[in-house]
C-alpha cells in the first residue's frame, strides 16, 4: 500500500467543494462534514449526514436510505424535585409559622413540615434542589418588616434555621433561582414600594448583596425562573401587567420581557418546569382565576393557560418538571391546593388540603 504525504494544499481563496456537501472553507482549510441548513430535503445524502430543516427547527440524521429525527432529552433543572413545600402565610389577621409539604407527583392533603424561626407572611420562597430559602415578610398589621432569610433541608422535615439578612426589611417579596444564587425582589419596604433586588448563594450562610432593580417599584409580585434568567410578574400598586427579566448568574438591573394578559397584583402566583413559566391568580378590578404562561428563553407577551378552580388571590405555587400547584389565598383564607400539567394547557384539578387554611404564603420545590 502507498502512502501520499502533503504538506500545503494551496488554492486561490474561494471555497473548494467535494462530493456529498463536504468543503474546504476559503482561507481556513477546515474540512467540514456532510451538513446542510435549508427547508429543502437535500439531494444524494451519505451515511450520517445532517440536515437542520429551517422551515420546522427540526435537526435530522441520514441513515438506510432514510432521514430520522433526532431528538435530546434535557435532564430536569437541579432546582425542581418532587417534594413541594408550603411556608408562612395569614389567618385573621395572625401571621403563621407553619411550613407544609407535599408530594407533587401524587395527590392528597399536606403534612407538616415544621415551622419558621418567625411566623410572617408576604415571604418568598426558592430553592436549589436541596435547600430552601425564605426571605422577607411581615405581620399582617403591618407594624412588624423583616429582613429576616431562614434555610431548610428539604428532604429533611424540621424547623428553619437562620441564614443571614435582606438589605432592608422587605415584604411582598418574590424569588427566583438558578440552582446556585437565589436574587429577591424586595417588593416593599418599611420606607415604601421598592425596585430592589438582593441576592445571596445558596449554598453559603450570609447577608444578601445588591442585585440590581426591577424596571418598575412594586410589591405582592409574582417570580418564577429556569437555570439562567429569573422573571417577575405583576405587582401592585396599579395594578401590574409588567414582566421583567434577570440573568441570574449575573448581577444588574432588569429588563422588560412582556405583559400580562391581566394586569394583577396581590400576588400572583409563580413557578415553573424550567423551560416554561406560570402566573395564576392575583386581583385586578375583581380577584382572578387566570393562569398566564411564557416560554422563559423567548421574550414576549403571556398567552392564557386556562383558570384555576376559582377565582383566587395571595395564593402560592411550587412545581416538579411535570405539574405546577397552587395553594391556598383568598380574602377568607382557603386550604385547596390545585394542579396543571405545565405542558397541556388547560383548566386546574384539585389535588389535595393544606395543613391550615391561610393566604399570604409562599411555596417552593426540591428533592
């Protein structure tokens, strides 16, 4: 057998072709595989052949005379799990310290937790997988702000240990999460409606830094996050139509990601499996059944899910990579905790109690 050894191949600048849709690019002289990008079926492909169809953003593979679809399977963010928890809240005017949880791929009623190191509510709550976060609150006469954030374990049932300080005392509070830095919108502090958002990491015991500010001031908003950007919802006073955005790993001020289809504040309700974000719930002109949905990594307006089982306020919500829940609220404080399956959109099923009828709590998710 021969060998041929070239040192340089030389040619005048332009774009060799070879057979099968394989090029030497000019200047260059990277050799580059049999790969197409077009709406149109390519001609005379090889084994192992790919094609991105521009006219449906599906990615192919050419084998046996045939094309098939490719298809990647994104594992669940290390924020979501299966255990959903239920914290703080109000009843009569008594703020609570009660923490419930659930398991979000069954149905039934809540069982205890354990309790905050302060009973509060208008917290926010968010999670890395592993431990929650609660942050902020107040009591319901409004006497008492706290700058208070408590951690849990939440595989682990037990009360919720100190972790560190807000900036400033806050209340009607929404966090968001990448699974390493959770970055709070403070809502309302004892001074007024605030645009600040700390953040701390997770992992690490401590007081919140600066963030950056939302795009407008307000309280009793909703948040909900994939493992890169961090969205925010609604808000009073107004009420709110804004959405706005935040890449977590990376501290600054907010951007506009769209609107509501409803203007509403007074909480409503978020979470999401990652890739899409719910917002339920709230109060307009009258309280709202409505369930708002977004794809995180577009930009853009909500489209309307469908409702929940009644029109509800101050509620809370958690989600696993399937279902989102919603639980509790209402003026007259209510124990229904509701689900959807965040891909099928659709009206809500009941799904169980919580421990004790309240409004004002917050929710998160983990293993």
């Amino acid at each position: 057998m021969s060998t041929i050894k070239v040192d340089t191949i030389t040619n005048d600048g332009s774009t060799v072709d070879f057979t099968y849709n394989a090029k030497v690019g000019a200047g260059s002289g990277t050799l580059k595989k049999e790969y197409y990008e077009q709406s149109t079926e390519p001609t005379y492909p090889c084994d192992g052949a790919l094609w991105f169809n521009t006219s449906d953003d599906v990615f192919k593979i050419y084998a046996n005379d045939g094309w098939y679809t490719t298809a990647i399977t994104e594992p669940p963010p290390p924020i979501l799990g299966n255990r959903g928890l239920f914290a703080g809240g109000d009843v009569s005017n008594t703020e609570q310290n009660n923490i419930d949880y659930i398991d979000i791929s069954t149905t039934g009623n809540a069982t205890d937790f354990g309790n905050l190191t302060q009973a509060r509510a208008f917290l926010a709550g968010c999670s890395n997988g592993s431990r929650g976060i609660l942050a902020g609150g107040h009591s319901q006469s409004n006497t008492t702000f706290y700058n208070i954030i408590e951690y849990i374990t939440i595989a682990n049932t037990g009360n919720g240990t100190d972790f560190g300080d807000l900036s400033t005392t806050a209340r009607g509070c929404a966090a968001v999460s990448n699974g390493s830095i959770a970055a709070i919108a403070l809502g309302q502090a004892s001074s007024g409606t605030v645009n600040t958002i700390d953040y701390i990491t997770i992992a690490t015991t401590g007081n919140s830094q600066d963030f950056g500010d939302l795009t407008v001031a307000r309280k009793q908003l909703g948040g909900a996050s994939s493992t890169t950007r961090g969205l925010f919802a609604g808000g009073n006073p107004g009420p709110k139509n804004e959405i706005d955005y935040i890449t977590i790993s990376t501290p600054g001020n907010a951007t506009d990601f769209g609107d509501l289809t409803v203007a509403r504040g007074s909480a409503p309700a978020g979470c999401s499996n990652g890739t899409r974000a719910l917002f339920g719930g709230g109060y307009a002109s009258n309280v709202s059944d409505v369930i708002d949905y977004v794809t995180i990594a577009t930009t853009g307006n909500a489209t309307d899910f469908g409702n929940l089982i009644a029109v509800q306020y101050n509620m809370a919500a958690c989600a696993n990579i399937t279902r989102a829940l919603f639980g509790g609220g209402g003026n007259t404080p209510v124990d229904v905790i509701q689900y959807v399956t965040i891909s099928t959109p659709g009206n809500a099923t009941d799904f169980g109690d919580l421990t004790l009828a309240r409004r004002y709590l917050t929710g998160l998710s983990g293993n």
